[in-house]
C-alpha cells in the first residue's frame, strides 16, 4: 500500500513539474517581436490588431501552412510558437489589413518584405525587435492654396511611377476636402494625381513640397500613410 502511494505521488510530482515546465518551454522557442509604422517618427507608432504568421523553412522557402499564428496586441507585440515542428528555422509573415501591406519580416532594421526571397530566416526563441510595417494607404486633404479652405469633389488616383497611366487606387475629396486611397501595395514610388478641373481647380500631380503641377517630370513621390495637406490653384 505505501509503495502504490509512493509511485502515485511521484507520478503527481513529475505532473506538476511537466506544467510548471511547459510555459517556460513555450517562452524560450517562442519568436516574439513588435510591429510599428516604418513611415512615421520616432518613436513610431505600434501596430495593433496585425495577424501574424509562423511558416517552417523547407528547403530556404517558406511552408505551404503557417505553424502558428497571432495577432499583435495594443502595444503591437506578438509571439509565435514553434510547437512540435521539427524545422530549425522560420519566415515570418504579416498579414494585410486595411491600413498596413502584408510583407516577410527581413532586412537590417527589419521590415516587411514584399518577396519571401527577401525575408530572413529565424531560429526559435529569437527576438525580432521592433519590425516595420508598410502602410497600405494614403490619406491626405486638398486645400485652396491661396485660402487654404478644403476643396470638396476633387478626384485623387494613386499611380506607380513606371505605369503612370495605371490607376493603382481612387478617391474622391469629401466636404472636408479629405480623401483616403487604401489597398496599395507601392513602397516608395506612389504618386497622386488631383483632378481638380470639374470644379474650376488645376490637374496635375502632387510635387514634395505638396504643390500641383502640370507635368509629370516634376512630380514627386508621395509618402505613404497621412499626408497633410495638399495645395490646388483655382484656374
């Protein structure tokens, strides 16, 4: 009888000592990182809400499925565990959502790379750091450049620059002379075109100091994300 009491007591003690064990397991494979805006300031502003995903190497490409998944929280930190596969390293991969471009964590700092061929491969229990993310639109307002008053019905399109004659994404200014192009994929070579001539304004193209001008030779790329204000003369 004390001897069955004794094996069932170890029995219980390893139990105890595999849970206690197991969290901290997790947490030393688990690669973990935060997700921030790479085109704003410093400090950059955290990502929140972000799925984010965990592929198996297979041969230098990522997996077919993702091992886990998770989704950044409000300070855009995420963790990402490994589990049972047996593979030595992993692709990380966000997600895109309206406000930010899906993309392969790689680089030095990291980003998120359009191409998995550009994407780093990363040992359990790495911590990636901060990793940047790509805003996935444009969002800026169209302002009288002498009253500086928004302009309301002003179509704005959003092109690459080598297919100028391709809309990439549109919208129309509202009341408040605000407009928002989402779903872009472009990393540095977005420009906006203003089609102001409906409503007795010039069309042209956003240049870097947020003037109109008539040819494209002298526009100018425009940063992702908010852009402040953009100046359209009246004809």
């Amino acid at each position: 009888m004390r001897r069955a009491l004794a094996v069932l007591l170890s029995a219980c003690l390893a139990a105890f000592a595999l849970l206690a064990i197991s969290p901290s397991a997790q947490a030393a494979t688990a690669i973990t990182g935060r997700l921030v805006n790479g085109h704003a300031g410093t400090p950059a502003p955290v990502v929140a809400g972000m799925t984010v995903e965990l592929f198996a190497s297979v041969g230098g490409t990522p997996a077919a499925t993702p091992v886990d998944t998770d989704v950044t929280a409000a300070d855009g930190t995420f963790s990402l565990d490994p589990g049972t596969s047996t593979a030595s390293r992993f692709f990380v991969r966000a997600v895109a959502n309206v406000d930010y471009q899906a993309g392969w964590v790689g680089g030095t700092p990291r980003w998120l790379q359009h191409d998995s061929a550009f994407a780093n491969r990363f040992l359990p229990g790495t911590d990636l750091g901060n990793v940047r993310a790509i805003p996935a639109f444009i969002r800026g307002v169209v302002v009288n450049s002498i009253t500086k008053k928004p302009v309301a019905g002003v179509t704005v399109t959003a092109r690459s620059q080598d297919a100028i004659k391709e809309v990439d994404g549109i919208d129309e200014t509202n009341a408040d002379g605000v407009f928002r192009i989402n779903g872009l994929t472009c990393e540095d070579d977005c420009y906006l075109k203003i089609n102001g001539s409906a409503k007795g304004y010039q069309t042209g193209f956003r240049d870097c100091n947020a003037q109109v001008v008539g040819t494209w030779p002298n526009a100018c790329a425009s940063p992702l994300g908010r852009i402040g204000r953009v100046f359209l003369d009246r004809l």
